[in-house]
C-alpha cells in the first residue's frame, strides 16, 4: 500500500471509484500532516463511517480533540467503530482529559485486537498497554499480565501525608508504548538527580516504590561525609512520567509537586507534545534542559518557560535559542556531569569497554555494552534505576570506554574514567558546551549545577512556598542569563519577529509593463517554453522577458521568445557565476535556481520585477502578481504550506545537520543572533521583488556570502537574508498542487521531484498539458529516456563503485573480531571484506561468484546458503530483492546477528528515481522496523550513511528476538 503524501495523491488520481479517491487525498493531507488539504478534499462529500472516520483523524490532526471525540460517538451509535477509529477516540479522550473514556475505548480496542487476525503480536502488546495505562490514570488499575502488573499496577504503591513536600522523578513511559524509552541514559539521568536529593543526611524520604531506598542508600554513600547536608524534614519521591505528566494533577491535586526538568523531551505521545505545558501544579527546576527542534518553539512553551525564567540550558544551542525569544536562560550542563559512586578512587582500573559502538581496537579484551535495553519500556521504575546505578559503579572503575551516547560520556567524564568520544554525527546540535570542553569548563559547570540544586532541595525540604523557591532561584541565576545574552548579542537586543504582512496591491511605475525574471540551462529550457506558453494565453498587460540562462546557444532561445509574445527580451548568460562555489542542491533542480541572486547586479536599470520558476504554470493574469507591492522589505513570497519547514530555522536546521562540525556551529550561532527563530519560511519559486529596495537592505549581498560562506542554495539563503520580513503573497499566487486544493489557484507550482512532465500521475497534471503541447521543439532538447537499472547491470564488475567502501566500513565496526560473517550482495568489490576486523572468517554471496569466497545465488529465488554465521550483512541489497521478509526471516535462521542498509525515501524525493535504480520497494523507517521485526530480528542501534533530498540511507545493527 503506498505510503507517502505523494504516493497516496498519485493512487487517488489513478482510482475510479470517486468516493475511494476522495478519501485517498484526504489521506495524503493527513499523513502530510496538512489537515487544510484533507478537509479540502472531502468538502461536498456525503459521509458513511468512512468519511466520518476521516473527519475523525483531521480534526485530531488540528488538535480538536472535542471533534474528534463526536465523531467517533458518532460511529459508534451507528454500530461501526472498528478498532483504528475506537484508539483514535482513546487518543482525543487522553488529550481531553476524560480518562474514563480514554480507558473505555482503550479496552474495547485491545478487545478488538485480540480477536482480530494477522494483527501483529507488538500491535496487540500496545494496545493492551495503552488500555492499561488509561486504566492506571482513571485511578483504576487493573490486574493484568506481568507487563502491565510490573510497570503500571503496582507503580505507585503509597501517598505522601499532608503537609509533606512532594519532589517529582522523571520515569520515561506513556500510553504510546512505542514512545517509551529504552534508553538507559534517561535513568542515569534520573539517578543523577536523586545522588542529589540522597545527600541529604535526616531528611524522611518516602518513596511511591520502596524499593528505590536500595539505590537512594548507594547514591548516598556516593558523597564524603564533607560534603553531606544535615537537613531534617520529610519529602514524598513522587514517579512520573516526563513525556506525559498528567499524573501530578490527577494524583496531587492543588499540592506544588517540584521537579528538576533536565533532558530532551523529544518523545511524542500518539505524535503530540504531552509534556508542554505540563500541569499547574508542577513547579520545575530548569537545569539541564534541552529542546530538540524549532518547532518546539510554540508560544504555550515559551509562556511556560517565561514563568520559571532564568532556564538552565543542557547545551549551548538550546541556550540561544532561548535568548533568541527573549527568555533569560544561561548554560547548565547536564545533572550527570555531578556524578559519583562509593567506588574507592585508589582502587585499581580494570577493563575496557565500548558502549553502542563496535569496531576494531588495539588488540582484544574490550568488552561490548549498550544503552538501549528494550525491556526497559516496560520494567518498574526502581528497577531501572538500579541498573542504571549498576552501570555507573562498572563504569567508574574501567581503565578505558569508548562510546558514542552522549550519557555515557558526561557519566564518565565526571566519574573520572577515561574516555574517548566517537559520535554518529560530528555536527549534532546536542554536543556544542559539552563534548570537548575543557576540564576548568567541565569543573565549573559541575559546581555550578551541584550549588543550584543544594540550595534548590535545601528549601523544598524546609517546606518553603515556591514564591519563596523562585525568588532564591532568580537571585542564583539571573547574572547568570544577563552574561549568556551578553555574549550572544553584546549590547544589540535580541533579533524581531519580521513582519511578515498580507500584501498589498501597488502597481509599479513601469507604464504598466510586467517585467518577468526565468533562469534556466538545458535541463529546463523545454519546461520554461510551457510556463511562458500559459502566460501568454492567459495575461494582457505587455512583458519585458528576462532569460538568465546556461549552456543555451541563440538559436535555442529564439522559441522561448515566440513563447511569450514578448515586446522586449533580455538574455543574459550565467555560465561563469557562482564558480568555484561548493552548493547543496537537490536531485531535481540545478545551478541554475541561484541565478536569481544575482539579478540586483544583472538589471541596474530595474525595480520591480517578478521571478518565476520553470515548474509552474500561469492560470491567471500575469499583470495581477506584478502588481502585489513588494513592501518595504522589497520581497514578496508565500510562506511556505509544507508543515516540515514551515519556519526558517528549520530548514536551516535541516542544512546544518549535514554540514561539518565548524559550519554547522557558525551557522547555527549566526541564526541565533541575526533572525527571530519563529519567523515563517516562504517559497522562493515566486517572487515579485522591489530590485532597488534589495539594494540598498543588503539582503542580496547577505544571501550571496550565506552561499559562499556554507554552501546553502537559494532558497534557504534568501530566507535567512530576510531580516526585516517580507510581503505575504496570497496562495492562489504560489498554489502548491501537493499540499493546496484550490480550485481559484492563478499559478500552479510543483515543487520537490514529482514534476507534471514526468511519466507519474501528479495532481493538476492536465492543466500543465494544455499549454505543453504543439510548442515548437527547440533545437539540440529533444527528450531521451534514461535506462533502467536491471538485475544484468550488477553482473558487470565496473559498476560497482569505490564510495560504497565506506559504507562497508560503518558496517565492519559493528563486527566483532573473529567473527564468521555472511556477506549477502558482496558485489565486485568485495568491500567488506576488506575492512573486516582481524581473525574473521568471511563468505560472500552474490548473483556472480566473483572469486572462490562468493557463492553464486539468486536470493529472489528462494535459495539461501548453509551454515552458522555469527553476522549476516545486507548492504545495498534490499531495494533490490522482490521478497525481502523471506530473506530476513531466512538470515534469522543462519546467523545470529543482522548489519543492514536500506534507503528509504525522502518526503518530496524524485520518484522515479527508485524505478530508474531499480529498485522495488520503498518502505520508511517504521515500516522497515516493522519488516525487521516481522523476520524475527530486534534493531539495537542505527547510523545513518547518506542522506539528501531524494534518500536518507540507514545501517542498522540487529539481534535476533
């Protein structure tokens, strides 16, 4: 079944039946997460619990969860609530608070599940949780089985007396138990903060499980008598769950519960945010806190964290992005950089160990760990924490680690144990003002962390109001924040919100001419003939055409004039611009879209123009855009409709991931000192642009040095520019067909890879034809087919290329020395088997038996070799394979561990790129977890190898369920 936005539209459009296309669009709005699209396409639409069941998911996709709840009533007095549509009701009935409900429908769907058949054993286990869950919320918990007794039935076993202090620790469930954490990290964080509370010496502490006093006493004895507090008094340890706290209103209602917020809170909850804001009651310490991606930045957010200001920021790049909205934060560090355990310092150090990384070292004795511990979803809370406990003790007293997660590192660091650092990603954003800092820096963050909570639990303990709290917490801390925003702005205030304001009509003072801006090469010239064809059907008003092209002679252009009907053209050549320019672009565009840079400079004699790109089609009169006052920024555009980078940050984000280290650092700091990080993207694809304005704001020039200084391409490098905003053109002026239905549209834009000219059905692909067809040929352009990829193409050993050896080489640090490997899909190259650690046994497989270590087998056929392998690779293989279950399942069965590649798609990639690869499926990251899981294999870790805006490709290393 198609999966993706795109797929999806392309089914509705190839679907006769007009209810079963009606809901296949609505569909791609919803997985688009773009609920405008959906609700357009079932508008009109006489509704059976089908439609009702779509409304349903687009009304929980606008968080109208009242909505949400009707519908669903709705279908089921009718008698036609199937299982989807009763856990969608769960959700909404969670986010509105009604429990009981929530519960009720949970149950019934658990109930549904089970008698329901093909259903996956892991969908039934979470929806039996979700049930229970709900269950234990609504203060009814049920007896059940061992995974829900253990974690949910028994979990808080006491309540605090009155009067008593009540502190909060983070547990990481919630009702999406697919959302739980597995990652003991988060428990050593969570143990980081009780070390905290164990020093207390006379302080009463009861705890919702009793059994956590076993950690509480080795965490106590963490601390030399020194430097132990003599505090007497009483406190209640109260669990709950960070990502979904709705527990601390329903189980203390009107009592201040205190929580010290560190870490990321990133998990979704059914893909929502329970975490923000949480409830009333809950009076947090913000140390170590961390935020994950700019759309987290939403004003209920940023009011909650305005409240508890100054905030305590884990890493230097959540701490801009703070001080870039305005709200006094300074850096923290992180809790578990305090660390310590009872472990004699003079004791000898014994043993090396790698955490979540395997490859080849000096020699043998390094034993392997992990952070990720699936059980951990679903384990009591003072379990974990005692193997968390447990870890850190093996930790401090190891001659060496080598790990890769980050809460290994900052663990051992504190515990003084040497160790070396070796993360997936140089330039993610978590690490700057943690990783690689010097040990003064180091030292000074743990004091500075360790005082604040000393003086924070010192007056939670003597039963202080949180008035009185906050106030000691802002004098501690606010010199703190007026140096962070010093060093970030000096003197100059935080950057504003540019005014991004409906545009107004303006006609400019070119007697009525519309100046039309195209830039183009070779690979677009044919495409650009259609646009011009639509505007010359469709506009009145004269056109002055400007062409900036490339790699186009004279005779080639003369049809694209013809086009337009133009009364004056302009051809200016760009082949020698922007050389030596190192720029990322997409498969589906070329140098050509950052020709518009330049037109300040290639039109001295101009002002207002309007640019166009080669993707589009003109509906409406041309004279009617140009006419849309371009403001005082001198640009404008429409904000971008596509909810993945609905905000400038994150499409610089997006560019910054993938950047080296130093550039991504640079950019992110420019970011956060020059542009309010809320401010709305827009599409570069149509512009009307006030030529002079540009000019003399600098917006150009600063666009220019963003290209050069890090590689972005246009359309992010004009955004960043923008300081002072833009003009918001209306959207029938820039209609998108894959996220827009509108039937007023006056230009179409089809942007990302699926393009009308292509063979794939594409929305609103007839009214492109209309003025694709009769044009007159242009010389030397005719269009060629590009050949297929087949399964011959991979007997020849030249087509193997060089680069796939580092992929091989990400592969062969998950391989243990004297290992007996399988090596499926070895290809000519024999990659990697060169970069295998030593002492390895290897066997290759392929189509051709390249050498006497290569059988030759065709896996599609059903064959598979014999044997007992310690570690079957699968690299650059499943795209190819016509049943990759079986052969998974059939690996499962030969070799005990599983090293995987697999590219998925990106959301707007080229889609023909696959079928030109030939390649035959293309499955996400959920759904090729799935395929894992179904096979009998359990994802213990993944690194990415590749990524850009066609295919994000992904090792995976498995064990065997």
């Amino acid at each position: 079944m198609a999966r993706r936005p795109v797929e999806l539209i392309e089914q509705a459009l190839a679907e006769p039946d007009p209810v079963e296309s009606t809901l296949l669009l609505a569909e791609a709005g919803i997985r688009g997460g773009n609920p405008e699209f959906a609700r357009e396409a079932l508008r009109g639409v006489a509704g059976d619990s089908r439609i009702a069941a779509a409304q349903a998911r687009i009304a929980w996709l606008s968080d109208d969860y009242l909505a949400v709840i009707a519908y669903v009533d709705r279908i089921e007095g009718a008698g036609a609530l199937d299982r989807e549509t009763a856990v969608l009701g769960a959700k909404a009935s969670w986010r509105a608070g009604d429990y009981a409900r929530a519960s009720r429908l949970a149950r019934r769907a658990a109930d549904q599940a089970r008698a329901e058949k093909g259903l996956s054993e892991r969908a039934t286990r979470d929806l039996r949780w979700m049930s229970a869950y709900f269950d234990a919320i609504a203060g009814d918990p049920r007896e059940g089985d061992w995974l829900v007794n253990r974690a949910l039935v028994k979990r808080w076993q006491q309540s605090p007396e009155a009067d008593m202090p009540i502190i909060g620790l983070f547990d990481y469930k919630g009702p999406d138990l697919s959302f739980a954490s597995a990652n003991l990290g988060d428990f050593i964080q969570t143990a980081a903060i009780l070390r905290h509370i164990a020093r207390f010496r006379g302080a009463r502490l009861v705890c919702d499980q009793q059994r956590i006093h076993r950690s509480l006493r080795r965490l106590a004895d963490s601390w030399s008598e020194e430097d132990r507090v003599a505090m007497p008094g009483d406190a209640y340890l109260a669990i709950f769950d960070r990502d979904a706290p709705q527990s601390v209103a329903l189980r203390f209602p009107g009592r201040p519960v205190w929580a010290v917020y560190n870490g990321w809170f990133y998990h979704r909850q059914f893909g929502k945010n329970d975490a923000f804001p949480p409830p009333d009651n809950l009076c947090p310490i913000p140390l170590g806190f961390h935020l994950w991606r700019p759309s987290d930045l939403d004003q209920p957010l940023l009011d909650w964290l305005r409240r508890y200001a100054p905030i305590g920021c884990r890493d230097r790049n959540t701490m801009r992005w703070l001080l870039n909205q305005g709200i006094d934060a300074f850096l923290s560090g992180c809790p578990t950089m305090t660390l310590a355990t009872a472990i004699n310092p003079d004791e000898p150090r014994c043993g090396r160990c790698r955490v979540d990384i395997e490859k080849t070292g000096e020699g043998q004795g390094w034993e392997t760990l992990t952070h990720h511990y699936p059980d951990l979803r679903t384990a009591a809370f003072a379990e974990s924490i005692e193997k968390a406990v447990d870890r850190l003790d093996h930790y401090a007293g190891l001659e060496m680690v080598e790990t890769g997660r980050l809460h290994c590192l900052l663990p051992c660091e504190a515990l003084g144990t040497p160790v070396r650092f070796v993360p997936g990603k140089d330039a993610d954003r978590r690490f700057e003002g943690l990783v690689g800092i010097a040990d003064d820096d180091r030292f000074g963050l743990r004091d500075r962390i360790t005082e604040l909570l000393r003086e924070m639990f010192t007056q939670i303990l003597a039963g202080q109001t949180p008035d009185t709290v906050y106030e000691r917490w802002r004098a501690m801390t606010a010199p703190l924040a007026v140096a962070a925003k010093a060093e970030l702005f000096g003197k100059e205030p935080p950057p504003r919100l540019g005014c991004v304001e409906p545009v107004s009509v303006a006609p400019g003072t070119d007697g009525g001419m519309v100046t039309l801006v195209m830039a183009f090469d070779a690979a677009y010239a044919a495409r650009a003939q259609a646009v011009l064809a639509s505007i010359r059907a469709n506009s009145q008003r004269p056109i002055r055409l400007v062409l900036l092209v490339r790699e186009l002679e004279d005779r080639q252009l003369a049809p694209l004039s013809c086009a337009a009907d133009a009364v004056e053209t302009r051809i200016i050549p760009m082949d020698e611009r922007l050389e030596g320019a190192e720029v990322e672009l997409s498969q589906a565009i070329t140098i050509s879209t950052m020709d518009r840079l330049f037109l300040v400079d290639a039109l001295p004699d101009l002002d207002r123009i309007v640019y166009i790109d080669c993707d589009t089609i003109v509906l409406g009169d041309i004279g009617e855009l140009a006419d849309h006052d371009p403001g005082p920024a001198g640009l404008a555009a429409r904000p971008t409709p596509n909810p993945n980078v609905a905000r400038i940050a994150e499409m610089l984000e997006r560019r910054a991931a993938g950047m080296p280290a130093d550039e991504a650092r640079a950019l992110r700091l420019r970011l956060a000192r020059e542009i309010d990080l809320r401010q709305p993207g827009f599409n570069a694809g149509v512009l009307v642009m006030s030529l002079d304005t540009l000019r003399a704001n600098g917006t150009i020039d600063c666009a220019l040095d963003l290209v050069h200084r890090f590689g972005l391409h246009d359309q992010d490098a004009l955004n960043f520019s923008s300081l002072q905003g833009y003009a918001a053109l209306p959207a029938r002026w820039n209609s998108i067909p894959q996220f827009d239905i509108d039937p007023d549209a006056a230009l179409l834009h089809w942007v990302g890879a699926r393009k009308p000219w292509m063979k794939t059905q594409v929305r609103c692909q007839k009214q492109w034809q209309i003025y694709a067809r009769d044009l007159e040929p242009i010389p030397g352009l005719e269009p060629r087919a590009s050949a297929k990829v087949t399964k011959d193409h991979w007997l020849d050993a030249g087509t193997y290329r060089a680069d796939w050896d580092d992929r091989a080489g990400m592969a062969a640090r998950w391989i243990a020395a004297g290992s007996h490997v399988l090596d499926l899909g070895c290809g000519a190259r024999l990659s990697l088997k060169e970069k295998l650690p030593p002492g390895c046994i290897y066997q290759g497989l392929d189509q051709r038996s390249w050498s006497d270590e290569v059988i030759a087998m065709d896996l599609d056929t059903g064959d598979f070799p014999n044997g007992d392998y310690d570690v079957a690779a699968m690299l650059g293989l499943i795209e190819y394979l016509s049943g990759p279950a079986g052969v998974l399942a059939l690996a499962a069965a030969t070799a005990r561990r599983l090293i995987v590649s697999y590219c998925h798609p990106c959301e707007g990639g080229d889609p023909g790129l696959r079928e030109k690869r030939g390649w035959i499926n293309a499955y996400d990251n959920r759904e090729f977890l799935q395929l894992l899981e179904g096979a009998g294999w359990q994802v213990e870790a993944m690194e990415t190898y590749r990524a850009n805006a066609n295919i994000r490709e992904l090792l995976y290393r498995c064990g065997r369920r």
